[in-house]
C-alpha cells in the first residue's frame, strides 16, 4: 500500500481541562476518501480542528506527505494544500458568494488557475453562480454548505477535511451533496477525510472507515466490511434484529467494549 | 441664516474628526472585539509626531504629514503585537483596563517629551486667519476647516476602495465576520490584526493632524476620543459609515448647540442626542440587523 498522504498518531487534544481526544491514530492514503464515524460529542470535530491547526494537540503527532504540521499556525497548513470545510459552514455572511469564494483563494496568487476553479466549483454546483453577488448570509442552509465546500476547494487542496457535509440537508440533497464528494475525488484525485453523522452515506462513499467513542478509535476497517458488520448495523445503521436473538437484545453489548 | 450655516461647516468639519476616531474604534472593535480606549491618545501622538517632523525639524507640511501617519501605523501594530495579542481571549475587563492604562501612560509619556504647553504646527491652511480662507457672498469659512472636510471625505474613498476591493482588505472584513473560519481559509489573522491596528492608529494620527490648526496639540487633546465614542454608539458600533455618519451628527449638534444655547449644553448635546437615539433605536443608527444564520 501508498504511503499515507496524512497520517495522525496518539493525539490528544484538550479544551482547558476537558480532555476531547484521548491518543487518536488514523490514516489517509492518496486518492482515498476515509470516513470518521461517532455519536455527538465524540470528538470528530476536534480531530479535524487539530488537523487544520486551529487546536494544538497536547500529545501525538500529525504528518502531512511525511512531514510533521502539528502545532503549526492554520494559514501555514492551508498553505500545504490542507483545507477544512468546518461543521456548520462558517461562511462569512456580508460578503458575496463570489468574494466568499476568492477568499478561499485567498493564499493563491495564480490568477489563472484560481479563475479556472472558479469555474469548476460553479459547474458543480450552478446555484452559487446564480446568487454570486448575493451575500452569502442569504442564502440557504444547503446553499451554505455547496458555498463552504466550493470555498475550500479554491484552495486547489490535496486533502479536504468534511466536516458533517450533510447536516440540516434534506434526503435529496444529501444525495446530491455526496455525489459531488465523490466527482472531486475522482476527477482531481483530492484525497478526503469526512466526519459525518449520516453512517450509511458515509460508508457507501468512503473506502476506509473509523469509529469514534468518547475520544477513542474503537473500531477500524474497509466501510465494505464495517457496513456488514452487526456492531455497525445496530448502533450506526439502526438495524433491528429479528427473531429469537430478539429477546437477548437487553443482553447484548457493543463487542468492542 | 449666514450664522447658521458658518456654524453647520464648523460643526461638520469637528464631526469629521470625531467620525475618523469613532471609525478607528469601530475598525478594532469589529475585526478584535476589543474597545480601544486609548484611541484619543493615538491621536494626540499623532499630533505631537507631526509637530516633530513638521514644526522641530522643518520638514515640509506633506512630508511630515505622512512621517507622521507611517510612524503612527508602526507603533499602533507595535501596540497590538506588544500590549493587545498577550491578552487577547482574557475577559473584555483586562483588555479594556490594559487601553485605558495605556492611554495614561501615552499622556505622561508625551508630557515628558513634548512639555505641557499648547504647540502649534505650520499648515498651508491656516497661516493667516485673514487670508486663508473662504469667501462665498459674505459667508466665510476657514481654510483649515474646509481641509478636515476634504481630506475626510478623500480618506474614507480610500478606505472604502482598499475595505471592498483589494484582497487584504476583503480578508480584513472576512477575519471580522468569522475569525474561525478565517483561519480555515489561511487568512494569516494575526497579521490581520496588527494590520487593523496600524490602520486606527494612522487614522487616528490623520485627524490628530487635520485638528492640530484648530485646538493647538497638547497632552489633553486625546479627551476628544470621549466624544467619538458615542459618535461611534450612535452609529451603531459596528458600522464604518454609521461611525463617520455618527461623528458627523454629535459634531454639528454640539457646534449648534453651543452658538443657540445657553452655555454648558455644548459638552452635553452629544450624550443627550445619544440617549435620545438609543431610546428608540437600541441598536444605533445603523445597526446590522441581519444576524448569521445557523
Ligand atoms: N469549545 C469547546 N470547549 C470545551 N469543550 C468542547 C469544545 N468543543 C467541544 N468540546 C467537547 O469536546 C468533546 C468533543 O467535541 P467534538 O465537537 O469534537 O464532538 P463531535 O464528535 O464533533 O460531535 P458532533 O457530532 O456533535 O459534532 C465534547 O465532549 C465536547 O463537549
Ligand atoms: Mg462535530
């Protein structure tokens, strides 16, 4: 197998006293799209603050194409091609779309090039070049969500960090969101790491899958053979059993505990 | 009538200058959530720099003008890196002792440089109180009154072009709407802002300079930030236009109110509308309604 373009070991990341992620490892390959799986509260978002470098990991280390980026400032990481789509989009609401999008350019200085993605990120989603001189505060939930997508990828990035693409989306749109995720990395090869509460989307997507509780990666593997897996059926896919094994289910425990 | 409207000139010309110190609170407020009280006092420097380079070493009036603005400039992004960054995330509380203590310290330190008496700057507007100025019909009004108006207006074009069209400035907006999410875009915002900083202080330093014909410069001058300050709640506090709108407005009311009415309403007028206003209008003139949606 490739060498991992991002690679994250034993972190532990606090706020204050609270401690959010107790030794966390995972690892991106390439062209691959990984997935983090956790209830509320587990600690995805942290992992990803810690990748971007908006958090500082008290332990543990973050390599980024073999090179360790923990505890480097957040523009320094984007700089590496690292770009963080983060929960709730953050977009910034009295500038227009357009400027929303050339400040995820904002590190570029290849016209060109930056004028050629823009171009991309409207054919994959034409709404925002309908509204690009609306102010980004206007618009709606989904469309906030394609205009944070779109603004981290001006970036030109190697790795996208996705942090609950789908939250707040309806069915369809989560759909639609999901299908552009893949499009980007198959069509620029952008190897992507997506948090998401959405277990089936997210393990019908992704390549590689981690689960996440309170802090801990307790379970990792292919998402083929996590989505077959009962742990992961019951607890993440809300699966019922049936029959006789029915009446043991109060007995029943997650295996990995 | 004549009187009414040498007066409404005056008044807007002081309210130029109050909108320019209210506009350098509202910069550092929106971009750092921090209130600068030491912001008359960086005007006050401002003035006794251009004094220095202008009247001590004879430099000519531009050219002093603008040593005076960069060095300003330094020494405000020198004051966010040195004094603001060390405290920054600690309660408002510290932040805003640590500027009103710094506001003291620049006074006693500027009484030790300069001395406490009142000094006088050299302007192409106001050499000759005869001569410069302008006469329209019988209406006159003075050069260096005219100046503050101009260069207020030529100034704030300036800021609106560098705020809405240059990378960094859109950024600055950016790094004040979503800091975090400043950050995800690898907007350095650190840099952003000493950079906010640098740009209250020059200002600060360019109305210091503009008001230097008319109160003289002298360790007290910086008490004019008292009156920006509810030019700049008027506005809305969080508003570039309501800021210069703001200073505009307390600027002509208390020249009016100190020519109409009896004596002692002049220095109360600004605090007066500012109830007034707030009564009705909690938010300021132009307070920002739209809020970011979840
Ligand atoms: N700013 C903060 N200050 C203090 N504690 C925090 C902060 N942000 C998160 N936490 C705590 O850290 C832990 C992990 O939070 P995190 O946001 O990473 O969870 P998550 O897995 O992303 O959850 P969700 O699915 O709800 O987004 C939680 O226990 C949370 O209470
Ligand atoms: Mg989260």
């Amino acid at each position: 197998m490739s060498e991992p373009i991002l690679k994250v070991s034993n972190i532990e990341s606090f706020y204050g006293p609270i401690m959010a992620i107790r030794g966390v490892s995972l690892e991106l390959h390439p062209g691959s799209i990984a997935t983090v799986l956790g209830a509320n509260g587990a600690g995805k978002t942290t992992i990803l603050k810690t990748i971007s470098g908006v958090l500082d990991p008290l332990k543990g280390s973050v390599e980024f194409e073999g090179r360790p980026i923990q505890r480097m400032d957040p523009d320094k990481i984007v700089r590496l091609g690292i770009s963080h789509v983060p929960e709730g989009r953050e977009v910034f609401p009295f500038l227009t779309v357009r400027e929303n999008l050339m400040m995820g350019a904002f590190l570029r200085r290849d016209r060109t090039g930056v004028n050629d993605d823009l171009e991309r990120v409207y054919t994959y989603f034409p709404r925002l070049k309908e509204r690009m001189i609306q102010p980004a505060g206007q618009l709606s939930g989904g469309e906030q969500q394609m205009l944070a997508i779109s603004r981290a990828l001006m970036n030109r990035p190697k790795v996208l960090l996705l942090d609950e693409p789908s939250l707040g989306l309806s069915p369809i749109l989560v759909k639609e969101i999901f299908a552009i995720i893949r499009r980007i990395n198959q069509e620029s090869g952008t190897s992507i790491l997506l948090v998401e509460q959405n277990a089936k989307m997210a393990l019908e997507t992704a390549n590689y899958g981690y689960v996440l509780e309170v802090g801990r990666v307790v379970m990792d593997d292919t998402c083929e053979r996590l989505l077959n897996s009962k742990d992961i059926q019951e607890f993440y896919l809300g699966a019922t059993e049936e029959g006789a094994r029915g009446e043991k289910r109060w007995k029943r425990k997650k295996t990995w505990r | 009538m004549l009187d009414f409207i040498q007066q409404l000139v005056n008044g807007i010309a002081l309210g130029c200058v109050y909108g320019l110190i209210a506009l350098g609170f509202v910069l550092i407020y929106k971009a750092t959530e921090v209130v600068n009280f030491a912001q008359g006092e960086l005007l006050m420097l401002g003035g006794f720099f251009a004094f220095t380079f202008i009247t001590f070493m004879g430099l000519n009036y531009w050219i002093g003008f603008l040593l005076a603005v960069i060095c300003m400039a330094l020494l405000g992004s020198t004051i966010e890196r040195v004094v603001v960054r060390p405290i920054l995330g600690y309660p408002q509380f510290s932040i805003v002792m640590a500027t009103i203590g710094l506001g003291f310290f620049a006074r006693s330190v500027a009484g030790m440089i300069w001395g406490t008496d009142d000094l006088k700057i050299d302007t192409p507007f106001s050499r000759s109180v005869t001569e410069n100025v302008v006469r329209i019909g019988s209406l006159v009004i003075a050069d260096d009154k005219i100046s503050i108006i101009v260069a207020t207006v030529l100034l704030c074009i300036v800021l609106y072009l560098f705020f809405s069209r240059t990378r960094m400035g859109i950024a600055m907006q950016a790094t004040s709407q979503n800091m975090l999410a400043a950050y995800y875009m690898g907007i350095p915002v650190k840099r952003v802002f000493s950079l906010i900083w640098a740009i209250s202080a020059a200002v600060a330093c360019f109305a210091g300079i503009l008001l230097a014909p008319s109160t003289l410069i002298h360790t007290n001058v910086g008490f004019i930030g008292l009156k920006a300050f509810p030019a700049a709640v008027l506005g809305g506090f969080g508003s570039i236009p309501g800021a210069l709108v703001g200073g505009i407005i307390i600027g002509v009311i208390e020249q009016l109110a100190g020519f109409y009415l009896p004596q002692g309403f002049k220095d109360v007028a600004a605090y007066i509308v500012l109830l007034l206003v707030l009564w009705f209008k909690p938010d300021g003139l132009f307070g920002m309604k739209m809020r970011k949606k979840v």
